[in-house]
C-alpha cells in the first residue's frame, strides 16, 4: 500500500486553489482521479470524468467521494488553477518516498517542448525539462521553461530542488556553462557534458587536443540491431595543453570525443559517421565514458519518446492556466508507476489498457491492497 498511502498524503499538501465556498468535491479526489485516469489510457478532461463514473464504484474503495464524479469544467478548472510549481515539489517528495535511488548512476537532464500546448499570442508553446534516472529507470523531477533557450536558467533550478549527490550529470550542448558545472560539484555529483558550437573556443581547444596529444586512452564498441552495425570509438584526455582557463570549468578532469560509424545491412544506404566531443569532472577510463554517454539517451527512448508514441503528449491541447504543465506531471507519474510494475511483460500502451480494463492490475499497478 505504500505507493498509494504516499501519494494519497504527499499530494494532500498541495494548496486548493478553490474559494471554500460551495466546494464539493476534495482536492485530493480530483488529483487521484487524474492520476488513475492517466494511467489507464484517458487523454482529455471529458474522458476523466466518462473513466471515473464508469469506475466510481472501485474508486470509493479507496477515495471518498462524497458528491460523486467531479464534472469536466471542475477537473479543467482545477487542473489549470493547481500551483505548478508546489505540485512539482510534491512529485520530487513522492519520488524520494517510494524509491531506493541508486547513487554512481547517470542522472540525464534534457528539455522537451510541448507543441500542443501553445496559446495563441504566444511565440513559444512550453518546454519541460526532466531529470531521469537511469538505473531506476524513473523520472525524478521537472521545471518549465517558456522556450529552449531558457533551459540555462532551468536547469540550476531542476538540479537544486533533487538530490544529485554521488551521481553524474549527463547534459545535451544548452548545458555546458561554467556556472552549472560549479553548480553540480557543489551539490556532490559529477558530470558530463556535451560541447558543441555554442561553446566555439572550448570546442576548437578540444580539437586540438586530440588533433596533437600523445595521450589518448581509447574504447572501441561494436553495437549490431535494428539492421545496422554501429560502431563507436571513444577517445579520452587527462592531461591538458591547449585547453586555456580550464579552471573555470568547475573540476574539469578528462575531455571526451566519441566517433560513431553506422553501417546499414542490406541496404544501398550510405555509412553516417558523426563525432561528438565531452567534458567531464571524472577522471575515469574511456569504457566509463563510452557506457555513460550511451546511457544519457536514456531520457530521449525511454521517457520523451513514449510520452509522444504511447501518451500522446506532444498533441494534447491543455493550454489554459497552468493545465499543461500539470497536466505533463500526471503523465510521469503514470510512466514512473507502470515502468515500474514488473509482472505484466508488455509495453506501457498494452500496461495502460489493462490497467483500464482490470481493476486488479489497477492496484497492482497503484501497490494498493483493500
């Protein structure tokens, strides 16, 4: 019952944004009626409420209910009313509640935009930046941003509402800044980060460290699926000549390049080959790096990939007040609780219909015994 009880008590905290006159209908019940909607498939305000009739008799066993089913405008008000950010703080209590998190693991943060969820007037829809875990294979926490560019500011903020400490950071190019390197080691994790063309002097004093060093230690990975081999060199350096000022990047230790060759099996397609070049505060080997880096889009198959394909995120149309932003926590705390449920072998579209169809594996999925 632990995974319910929590979530029913941690989310409790959350302030109701409804005047308490003429209020029928709990907080609580609202945001649990979202939760279990989301995870067994419903993708509207309507589709809520259609789910929640449908199931009202199951749903009294554990909520209370005392006028019934909420309609659509109330869940649409609430949802968009609810204080985004006291929810997401809420969500990164729920986490550390009911997960083990594993430390020396790659903790990945990259940023998607919410397409759907753009206002008219607006020049940008929102952009979520997550953190995923990638041993335990869950989302631990989210910031909004109001366009990509901002993901500079948001990820200072994401990284100091977790706890990060004894993992390593893993971040797309938008990240690389020198305040967020001290920002990491400050919290006691390492990192890595991608350095691409916004970082021009870094990126040219990287290429001409292993255009010229002598001391290059080396992995080689061969990676056969999908009707491909991918083959991936990864090259490391710990000993420094031309990269100027590298004590402003806090701890910087090893620089990386990873050279990929993708050759395609009966195919008349071409090789691709890409390189790709690192900075890091370990000091490790290069078949660290090789497994880390790999690791990192974890966050791109494993979470921003089913929120489009088998969540349909990228299409919804939650647009009023903070209804998009709330409305994405509920889908990763769907995706955290079916990841995670392990007796059913199937993907998490086939979980999310059965958890609709079966109030049995509803609960298994939710851990609540009644």
């Amino acid at each position: 019952m632990k995974q319910a009880s929590s979530l029913i008590g941690i989310f409790s905290q959350v302030q109701d944004p409804r005047s308490h006159i003429n209020q029928r209908h709990k907080l609580i019940d609202i945001l649990l009626i979202g939760i279990i909607s989301v995870i067994s498939g419903v993708e509207t305000w309507k589709q809520m409420v259609g789910f929640a009739k449908a199931k009202e008799e199951f749903l009294k066993t554990f909520l209370e209910l005392p006028n019934g089913i909420p309609s659509e405008d109330t869940i649409n008000r609430v949802f968009s009313a609810i204080d985004a950010p006291q929810l997401e703080n809420c969500f990164i209590q729920w986490i550390s509640s009911i997960t083990d998190l594993k430390t020396e693991q790659v903790i990945a943060i990259d940023g998607k935009t919410v397409r759907g969820a753009k206002n008219k007037g607006n020049k940008y829809p929102i952009h979520m930046v997550s953190a995923w875990a990638s041993e335990n294979n869950i989302v631990l926490g989210q910031v909004k941003t109001d366009e990509k560019s901002n993901e500079i500011t948001a990820i200072p903020n994401l990284l100091n509402i977790l706890d990060i400490s004894g993992n390593t950071i893993t971040i797309d190019a938008m990240g690389t800044q020198k305040e967020i390197t001290k920002n990491i080691i400050e919290n006691d994790a390492d990192y890595i980060l991608s350095v691409k063309a916004n970082q021009p002097n870094l990126l040219e004093q990287i290429e001409d460290e292993f255009r010229f060093s002598k001391k290059i230690k080396i992995d080689e990975d061969i990676d056969f699926g999908h009707g491909r081999i991918e083959t991936r060199i990864c090259s490391v350096i710990t000993d420094f000549q031309f990269i100027e000022n590298n004590s402003e990047w806090e701890n910087l230790k090893s620089i990386i390049k990873i050279e990929s060759t993708r050759d395609f099996k009966n195919s008349d397609k071409k090789s691709e080959t890409s390189t790709r070049y690192c900075i890091s505060s370990h000091k490790k080997d290069a078949s660290f790096f090789q497994s880390a880096i790999r690791s990192h889009w974890g966050i791109e198959n494993k979470l921003h990939w089913i929120l489009d394909v088998d969540f349909s995120e990228d299409s919804s149309r939650k647009r009023a007040g903070n209804a998009a932003q709330n409305y994405s926590l509920l889908l990763r705390i769907a995706l955290n609780l079916l990841k995670n449920e392990k007796t059913e072998k199937q993907g998490i579209k086939g979980k999310r219909l059965r958890a609709g169809w079966d109030n049995k594996y509803l609960l298994k999925v939710l851990n609540v015994k009644v």
